[in-house]
C-alpha cells in the first residue's frame, strides 16, 4: 500500500483506527519512515497509546533518535521507547 495512504491514518488516536487493508504496524512504520518529522513524531505518539513494538520498529525508532534535524523531544521520545523494547519491559 502506499505509503501516502498509510501516514494520514496517524492524524486520529490509535483508538480510532480500523484495520482494512494495512495494520497499526505497517502506518506506524510509515510513520517512522517518512522523511518529515511530523508523521515520524505522530507515529510515536501512537506508539506511546500502546500500538505494539517490535524489533523492526525499534530499529527505526533507533534511527530516528539519530537524526539530528529532527527536534530533541521527538528524538528522546523515539529513544525512550526503542531502549523500553530493548529491556523487555511493556
């Protein structure tokens, strides 16, 4: 699917999406991926209202924590959660 098709579902809360064609998983790696941080940082938003993490998220999230044009908050953000993964802990 495309990617464009997949990033606009982040712009409502996890709660409010309905699985179709693509899953949490594939919006919220679209997210992570995009070029801009405004999808990335809506991405991790839904990772924080408990949309699932699993090792490919968490190595994009590593990723992101790494750019550094993207803000501090969001970096720290995308950090906080890959290094939660890491250690095992929900």
């Amino acid at each position: 699917m495309d990617a464009r098709a997949l990033v606009v579902h982040l712009e409502s809360p996890l709660s409010a999406f309905a699985p179709s064609e693509a899953s949490a998983r594939d919006v919220v790696l679209a997210g992570l991926n995009w070029p801009t941080e405004y999808w990335a940082a809506l991405a991790v938003g839904w990772l924080e209202q408990g949309a699932p993490v699993d090792s490919e998220i968490a190595s994009a999230l590593q990723a992101l924590a790494e750019k550094k044009h993207y803000s501090q908050g969001v970096r720290h953000r995308a950090f906080a959660i890959a290094r939660r993964f890491e250690k095992g802990a929900p």
